[in-house]
C-alpha cells in the first residue's frame, strides 16, 4: 500500500494536462488581445487611409484661386470612397467615410464624418497646429493663401472581445479609433527664365473687375501691352528678376535670359527676387532673341524677328539699331495707344489698353499681301474688331505659320516691309530657333500689393510665394539705353490658364501629416 502511493506521488505523466489547465484562462485571454489588437490597428488603419486619401484630394485643389474650398469640398466629396471594418458603426462592424459640399464658405467645416479645415501655414512637426495657421475666414482672403487642408475623421467606436469587465466591474472594452492628415499643394515650374511680374490685375478696381484668369482667357485683355520692366522697379532695388538657382549676378542673369531653354526649376511656394538692374547684360540677352548680336550665351535668334528697324540685315555688335519711325515706311509690333502717348492710367502705367495698330502693321510690313485689292486687308486669320482683334503673339504666330497647321515652311516671314525689312534673322545672327516659343519669356507672376501688406518687404534679395507663373510674349527689343521690357501675357498656369503650359508645369499633392 505505502509503495502504490509513493509511485503515485513520483509519477508525472499527465502533468502537461494539469498545466495547461492553469494557463488556459491566460492563453485565452493573450490570444483575445492579440485578436483586438489587430482589429482596432486594422481599423486606425482603414481610417489613417481614408483621412489621407481625402486630404490629398482637398489639397490638389488649393491652387490659390477663388473657388479653392469649394471646390476641395467637391473633391472630398465625390472623388474618394474609403471603408473600413471591425467598428461598433455601419453593418456588421463595416463601415464608410462620407464628406459632403456645405458650401466651401467656411475655413472650417464638416460633413458625414469627417471634419476639415483650410491652413496658409503648417508649424514645426513636433508643434501642434493653432487657429494661428488658419487661413483668413473671409474665402476673398483665405483662398488665395490657403496651402494645406487638415482632415479629421470623426472617431468611430471600437468593442473589444476581451471580457476586461472580469478584471474590474468599471472597465468597459469600448473605446473610439481616430484619425487625422494634412496634405498640401505644391506647384513648380522648370525652363524658366528668371523674371517676375506683380500682377497686373490684382487690383480689380482699377482693372475694371477683370482678373488675372479671367485675362489670360479673354483676347482682349491678353492684347493688353505691358511693361514688365520699366524705368522705376516694382520696389525698391527690385526690377523684375529672379535669381538664378546657380549663381547671381550680371552674367548668369544675361545667360539665362538669353537661353533657349535655361535649365532651372522654380516653386510657387517662393521664389527669391534679384535686386539690381542689371541694364546691360538683360538688355543683351533679351535682344539676342531679336537677331542683334549683343551676347555671348545666345543659342540663336527666332524665326522670325521683324521688329520696324530700317535695315533688314542690321546686325551691329555695339547693338546700335536704328528703327523706322515713319508708320508708311516700316513698323514693328507697335505700342498701345497710351503707351505711345504716355498716358496709361492701369498698373501704374505700365499697362495699355490693348488697342495696338494691327492694320497699319499689316499694311507695312506686308504690302504685297492685299487680298487682291490693294488696300493692305487682312487675311481671314486675323481679322477682328473691337475685342475680337488679334493679339501680338497671334500675329507673330500667324507670320511663322500661315495655315495654323504647324507646317512653317510656307510661312511669310520673308516678306519684305516697305522699309525692306524681313522677319528671317540675318546670316550673322546665327542659325534661328525654329519655333515660335523663342520669343517667349516664361516667369512668375506676384501678388505684390498684398505681399507687402502682410509684411513682406521687398527691399533687397528676399523669398516671396507666387500666384501664378507665366508666359509673355516680348513684342520688340530693349532699345538702346532703354530699360522697357515690353510684353504681352499668354498664358498662366493651373486654373484660368489655356494649357500651353502644361509640359513646364509639375503639381503635386502631399502629405505633410
């Protein structure tokens, strides 16, 4: 008897059972852990993803134009569809994250279960975001500088498996899963050469309403002359350029103006300004374009660089070129009637009201193309009146391509004026850039009356943001000791632009959070 139950108490088979007994209730318990730890990762997850697919289409929105929140609005609204699972909300614990359009009126705003909120700045990543990054409450304001947009996703709630009411009868295994990102625009422009323009229609009260989109879309407004650098700057020490991301100075500048393609980038969220003049060398590099020889960094003339001077191969190195000034003679792509006359009263002067000479320009410079009659018509192409009138950019095209069919080699630049003069570049002047872009200028375009008003000083070399950039067609060249730049606008980028300047453009959305 006593040695049945000394074998009983050595022997251990079945000690695994009796172990796994104790540890099943921990077993269990770890392995419901685990399992509600997965879900509710799961579920912050579906909703992290949600909230960033919903901030990146807000914030491909936010180009800084009127209609920006609305809009932002609308792509939240209907260009996403996020869901998710394992919530206490929707139908057997799967839900979906739905916005809605409440007007685009407010900085800040819900709908469905999401909330958002438009910022013109973001703080450091470790500093939390204050009404002091919202945008202006007034949309007129508040669009114009709004970069980013904040999406929260409204919580949803979470029901652990684990019975944590076991270990305390206040415990409850429910608890709400959230989610939150900011997401912003970025806009860049590559082959840009380094010039500025404040806008010339930001002040809508002089401008009679119109503003820079609504220009860049209306022929009329495009005729428009303007002096991109004139005799005074736009502020002190600024004239109108850019610096150069590989080095400042006279001949870098001149280098850039006077390439066909400067291979440079330059980013709507700032750009640095290049104080200084600079008569010389930008007088060089812009007239290069013009078939003067005048710089040393020129990959050639354009096709096509009629411009009213009396010689057809006038082509001096001290750039000293004599232009007609009899209109019966010869003439270029004359000035706006109020440039002429000095009397322009928008953008301080120096813009005109788009009312240039396109008959008398016609009639000079191609006498032999009269329609049969004699009388210097029009070709159909460029007819018009009133607003309808061609632009000096069109002209110039319709010159180098008579057909619109990108086939230039029955264009009429050879046409002599009655000066003489021709548009094809003189053998000197090097081999010409076949294309109509050569006398382009692509640039920036800022809103300088409201950056100074917010406290941006424009005193020396200093970084400001960009409203749009652009392109401008230069119309004649410096002429000698002149300081004028003359120009037309083409073209913008992003919303209210025409497209052409698509292939420069580079836009992107981001997560900032």
């Amino acid at each position: 008897m006593l040695g049945t139950i000394r074998r009983f108490w050595r022997d251990q088979r079945g000690m695994a059972l009796v172990l796994v007994s104790i540890m099943l209730p921990a077993i269990i318990g770890f392995s419901l852990l685990v399992i509600d730890m997965s879900r509710a990762n799961n579920l912050h997850n579906d909703l992290q993803k949600g909230a960033d697919a919903l901030a990146l289409a807000g914030a491909a929105e936010l180009d800084g134009t009127t209609g920006a929140w609305a809009r932002a609005e609308r792509a939240m609204a209907t260009l996403v569809s996020n869901g998710g699972h394992f919530s206490t909300a929707g139908t057997n614990g799967t839900f979906t994250l739905a916005a809605g359009q409440p007007g685009g009126t407010l900085r800040c705003n819900s709908a469905g279960n999401i909330s958002w909120c438009f910022l013109k700045t973001l703080p450091n990543d470790n500093v939390a975001i204050t009404t002091t990054n919202y945008a202006n409450t007034d949309p007129a304001v508040g669009e114009l500088e709004t970069r980013f947009v904040q999406v929260k996703v409204t919580p949803f709630g979470f029901a652990a498996i684990f019975p944590v009411s076991f270990l305390s009868s206040s415990s409850t295994g429910e608890f709400n899963v959230g989610a939150t990102a900011v997401a912003g625009f970025g806009s860049s422009v590559c082959d840009y050469t380094p010039v500025f323009m404040c806008n010339p229609y930001e002040d809508t009260s002089i401008t009679g309403g119109v503003t820079l989109e609504q220009a860049a879309q209306t022929r009329k407004y495009r005729r428009r002359q303007i002096v991109l650098r004139g005799d005074g700057s736009y502020a002190p020490g600024n004239f109108a350029f850019l610096s150069s991301p590989f080095g400042t100075g006279a001949n870098e500048l001149e280098k850039m103006l006077a390439d066909s393609k400067p291979q440079n980038c330059y980013s709507r969220d700032g750009v640095q300004t290049e104080p200084g003049q600079n008569n010389g060398p930008v007088k060089n590099g812009i007239n290069s374009r013009f078939g003067i020889n005048s710089s040393n960094y020129s990959d050639g003339p354009a096709a096509n660089v009629r411009k009213g001077a009396t010689n057809w191969d006038q082509y001096v190195a001290s750039n000293k070129v004599t232009y007609e000034t009899d209109p019966t003679k010869g003439v270029g792509l004359e000035r706006d009637s109020c440039q002429i006359s000095s009397t322009c009263t928008m953008m301080g002067q120096r813009m005109g009201a788009g009312d240039w000479n396109l008959a008398r320009y016609w009639k000079a410079n191609h006498p032999l193309r009269d329609s049969g009659n004699g009388a210097g018509n029009l070709p159909t192409a460029l007819s018009g009146t009133g607003d309808n009138l061609p632009t000096r950019y069109e002209t110039y095209k319709y010159e180098l391509d008579p057909n619109g069919d990108g086939n230039t080699s029955d264009n009429i630049v050879g046409d002599a004026a009655v000066s003489g003069e021709k548009g094809t570049p003189p053998t000197a002047a090097g081999s010409p850039i076949n294309t109509p872009d050569r006398r382009l200028l692509y640039g920036a375009i800022l809103d300088c009356k409201a950056l100074q008003a917010s406290g941006f000083n424009f005193n020396g070399r200093v970084t400001v943001p960009v409203r749009r950039f652009a392109s401008f067609f230069i119309t004649e060249p410096v002429k000698d000791n002149g300081k004028n730049i003359y120009v037309e606008l083409v073209d913008i980028t992003g919303k209210g632009g025409r497209g052409t300047l698509d292939n420069f453009l580079r836009d992107e959305a981001q997560l900032y959070r």
